[in-house]
C-alpha cells in the first residue's frame, strides 16, 4: 500500500493515500474530533514567552544568564580597546556607510534640539530589537532607519562636544573594535558579547568611552 | 574572538521559529508527560537547549523535527532525572475536562491520556504535529508498518471509548 512505501511529508496526503486506511484514519469525523481533543489549550504565558525573552517558571536561571551577558559586556568594556582593535580597512564599508549615514541625516547633528520623549525611544528601539534598561543620557534625535537592510535605531545623544550620533547595530558583527575616523567624526563601531554592534561617533575632544561605556550598560537587544 | 558570538538576526531566526511552533511543542510534551507543570518545563529546557545549539540547525525547514527531537530527548532526561512516579491521570484529565465543552472531547482526553506511550505518540506526531508515518517512523526509530499497526491499534482504543458515549454519532 501506499503508506508502506510513501515517502510524502505531506500529512493529508499520508493520511487519505491508501483507501485502507492501514493507520485507522479514514473516518473524517473522528479525525476531526480527534485532532480537537489533542489541541489542548496552551497556557496563556507559553503562548507568548520564548526561552530568551522570559524567565517563565526559572527565574533566577534566567537571571544568571542576564547577569553573565551583563558581565561579559562590561569585560569588553573594561578590557580597553587598543589591544583588539580592528584595522579600518577591514571593516571600511561598514564605517563608511555609518558616516554616509549619518551625514545624510545632519538635524541629528544640530545642537540644540529639544529632548526626546523617552516613550518614543523605547518605541523606536523595540522596533529596532532593542531595549532600554538604564539611563542612556538626553536623546535629541531618533529614528528607525534602513541601514544594510535592517531597520536600525539612529539617536543622538548630548555630549560634550555636541551631539553623538549612535546606531545600534544587531545584525552587524564585527571582529573587534572598528575605529572610525572620517568626514569629521571619531568613534568606535563596538562588537557587543551578544551579538551585533553599536555604532558611536561624534567630533573630536569628545568623550566618547563614557557614552560608549553608559549605553553598554543602558542597552540590551531584545532576546 | 568571536566565533561564539552569534547575531541578533540569529536570534530573531530562533525567536520566530520558536514562537512559530511553541504551541505545537509544549502540547507534544503534554501528551508525552502527561503533566502540565512537567511539560512547561520540559519545553523551557527544551528551548534553552535548543537555543545554544541553534548553530547546528542548517535548514529552517528541518526545524520542526530538529525541535520536536529536542523536546522528546529533554522529555526523557525529565524523567530519569527526577525519577518521576506515575502521573495522577484521573486529576490531569479532570483538569483538561474544565477547559474542552464538547463531552467527545473530554472522552477522547482522557482516553487518550491513558493510551500506552507506544500508541499515544505516534498518534501526537501524525495528528498534532503532522508528521507521515515514515517520518514518525524515523523519529521513533520503528518500522513504517510498526507505526502504521500503533496507529490504528491506538484509534480503535479510542473509538471504543467514543462508542460507549451515549448518543454519540462520531465513530464508525
């Protein structure tokens, strides 16, 4: 019979091949009944939940694993970036768009813009995977924009030199810190433990660790 | 340095897969486990273990086996782990009966419930979770004729169970 030999991944047509029915199945009726009775209900939290995302019935398990990519970034971060940085030219088209980017989009730049609405922020940043869990300074400029085929959070956050421009990067992985230093701008396109990197620039004497070390910590990708 | 960090977009991959089949996979634990709390954690384990080997899933299309295998082997760790003693079927199928309005439903539950493991999972994996009886078979490690004879031993079990409902029009 067909079922013997059929390969199909197609259920229906595993299940109504053979006019036998060798599995039982070739009542429609009880079948439909059946595969009601086996649609338990789901739990409304599973429904929802992902492993990454919830700590569901494993609180401090999940905790743990919080608490080990919080370490692990604040290693890159304390480990310096001299030693692993990348050179430019290895990662130059990732640097050159950030700054053609960021040049294309210059209110960003300007000093002086009114504040951001925190609730626009975290709107912006779950749109772009992102998530705010700390103090990230005064947001004068944010968008989600397309970037590599990736919708991206582009802000600009007050420095002391003016505005710092930061892309937050999830699907851009870099080997190392990338120094970026063009059309004007310095900064860091930084590799995070967790994948993905944050892209930071502003004008030179600007104290770019501090931002840089303050939305490490403030930042987390929605897992 | 990096070569165990993984993107995002990987996570947003396994995110999307598991929301795609979570339902799917915790109903399979159910029905293997028989236990809600065991299943919801059978499933959380499940997906964490899923999770750090993620790198090993080269084709999304093979993901709901590849999930669905993960689940049952942290199924079976569950229970050489805690060493679990029997399930209280008649409390799990009282539970179940709350939730279902339909009294065939409720029969089919709980008659389910009770099927030996050999009857009740390949009838799960075909009916809930759609896989042919070949592939049941690879999974279970059977013959495709060992799966065709469960399934059809396991829905004449039913169907008694169905005909003994009164006024019930469903069975044959």
């Amino acid at each position: 019979m067909n079922e013997h030999t059929d390969n199909s991944h197609d259920k229906a047509q595993d299940r109504t091949a053979a006019p036998a029915h060798s599995d039982g199945s070739g009542d429609p009726a009880f079948e439909a009944l059946l595969e009601r009775a086996l649609k338990i209900p789901v739990p409304e939290r599973r429904a929802e939940a992902t492993p990454a995302s919830s700590p569901a019935r494993h609180p401090l398990r999940w905790l743990a694993f919080a608490a080990t990519v919080l370490v692990a970034a604040g290693i890159w971060m304390s480990a310096g970036q001299p030693p692993g940085m990348v050179p430019v030219e290895a990662t130059a088209g990732l640097s050159s768009e950030f700054i053609s980017h960021v040049l294309h989009e210059p209110q960003a730049l300007q000093a002086g813009n009114a504040s951001v609405n925190p609730a626009d922020v975290d709107r912006v940043f779950e749109q772009a995977g992102a998530r705010r869990t700390g103090e990230i300074g005064t947001v004068t400029y944010l968008k989600l924009c397309p970037f590599r085929g990736h919708d991206v959070a582009h802000f600009a956050v007050e420095g002391i030199a003016g505005p710092v421009v930061v892309m937050l990067l999830p699907d851009e992985m870099v080997s190392g810190p990338v120094v970026v230093r063009e059309e004007g701008f310095e900064g860091t396109i930084l590799p995070l433990p967790i994948g993905g990197s944050m892209a930071v620039a502003g004008r030179p004497g600007e104290d770019l660790e501090l931002i840089q070390a303050r939305l490490v910590e403030a930042i987390q990708w929605r897992l | 340095m990096t070569a165990n960090v993984t993107t995002l977009g990987e996570r947003r991959r396994y995110d999307d897969l598991v929301a795609h089949y979570r339902n799917d996979l915790y109903r399979y634990a159910f029905w293997l486990s028989r236990d809600p709390d065991v299943a919801e954690d059978v499933v959380q384990e499940a997906m964490l273990r899923a999770w750090k080997k993620f790198s090993d899933l080269r084709e999304t299309s093979q993901a709901k086996p590849w999930l669905l295998t993960i689940v049952r082997r942290e199924n079976a760790r569950y229970f050489e782990r805690q060493r679990a003693g029997s399930v209280d079927l008649d409390q799990v199928a009282g539970e179940l009966a709350v939730s279902g309005d339909d009294p065939d439903i409720a029969v089919l539950r709980e008659g389910i419930l009770r099927l030996e493991t050999d009857y009740r999972e390949p009838l799960v994996l075909q009916v809930l979770m759609g896989f042919s009886t070949q592939e049941i078979a690879d999974i279970l490690e059977l013959t495709q004729g060992a799966v065709l004879t469960r399934l059809h031993r396991a829905r004449g079990k039913l169907k008694v169970l169905l005909a003994d409902v009164p006024g019930d029009g469903t069975q044959q």
